[in-house]
C-alpha cells in the first residue's frame, strides 16, 4: 500500500501566542489535546506506520555553514492509505488544527522506494 508523509505545520507567531497565554490555558489545551491525538490514534492505528516525531529548533546546513533557522514544521508521521486523498482525509480531524495552534497538515506520497509499474 502507498506510504504518505503527513507533516504538521505551526506558524511561529502561532506558537509564540499560545505560550503567551496564562500557564492554566496552556495546560488545558494540552490536556484535552494530548486526550484527542491519543482517541485519533486509535482510530486511525491500521493505517500509522510510523509514531508521531515532533521537532524542535531548527539548524539550517548551507554552503555557507551552518546558523539558526525557523520554518512552520512542527513534526511528522507516516501512513498508508490507497491514495492521496485518502491519506489526506485522516487528517481532517486532527488535535494539530482543531485543538493545538497548528495551521496545517501537509500530506505527501514517500518516493523513496522504487516506481511502480
């Protein structure tokens, strides 16, 4: 079955307003937010090949060496599914956008393996 890379994005802006709100907030959005992920894990479990990888600060590698990025991932996971829209369609309930401050999922086919015939 095609594997999909589902990676989830958060705006700086975003991130830094939420850890401006009161510690209390915080806490009860991430609460009810860890308890939705775990729900939508289950439901989703036949199709998850991988567990959820968050990432943190960011160090971008050029030509020029190396200094402190920024970008909107937040983290990744992958799953199959039979195609695009499929995989995609997982996602349009997830704790990343309709409780966390997230601001997308982008979902992607892995190319990595040989092309299929």
């Amino acid at each position: 079955m095609p594997r999909f890379v589902a990676v989830y994005t958060m705006k700086p802006a975003d991130i830094a307003a939420f850890r401006a709100r009161p510690k209390s907030e915080q806490e009860a959005i991430d609460n009810a937010g860890l308890k939705a992920w775990g729900e939508w894990r289950k439901r989703n479990a036949a199709a998850i090949v991988s567990t959820d990888i968050m990432v943190g600060k960011t160090k971008r590698v050029t030509k020029s060496g190396i200094a402190d990025a920024r970008n909107h991932i937040a983290g990744f996971l992958i799953v199959e599914a039979a195609d695009i829209a499929a995989a995609a369609s997982l996602f349009q309930d997830h704790p990343h956008i309709t409780v966390f401050p997230g601001d997308g999922i982008d979902v992607m086919p892995d190319v990595t393996g040989p092309p299929e015939d």
